[in-house]
C-alpha cells in the first residue's frame, strides 16, 4: 500500500480511543485513531509516529494515524 501527504510527528497523548494530539512541524494537532485497541505499549510520549493529512480539507480531524517508528 503506498501512502500519501505522510508526515512525521511526535505522539503526546490519546485522550480517547478515537482521538490523539501530536506535535507536527512544532504545532499541536489532534489526529484520528482508527485502530481502537489500547495501543499502550506503541503509542507513549514523544514516540515518533507518522500521519497521513486528508486529502479533503474540511475533514476533522484532518489528519490519520498511519503507523509508528520502531527500532532505532
């Protein structure tokens, strides 16, 4: 599958199962989680993880979850 408009960000929290904020490009943003699992040992403070933007503008929140940096 290839994605596109990704971006990297750093994950700060997930208030809900749906909901998260990120930092990206220095802003705090809230990004849709469609993975509904607890995720707690993936999703952690200041984990890199990457987004992806929509591609429709009025969408909210205009940005997706798409996966997290592993490893190194």
């Amino acid at each position: 599958m290839k994605y596109e408009r990704i971006e990297r960000a750093t994950f700060m929290e997930r208030p809900n199962r749906f909901i998260a904020y990120a930092r990206i490009a220095g802003n705090q943003e809230t990004i849709h989680v469609k993975n509904t699992g607890r995720c707690e040992a993936l999703l952690v403070p200041e984990a890199e993880i990457f987004v992806q933007e929509s591609a429709h503008p009025e969408t909210k929140p205009n940005w997706r979850l798409r996966g997290r940096r592993t490893g190194n």
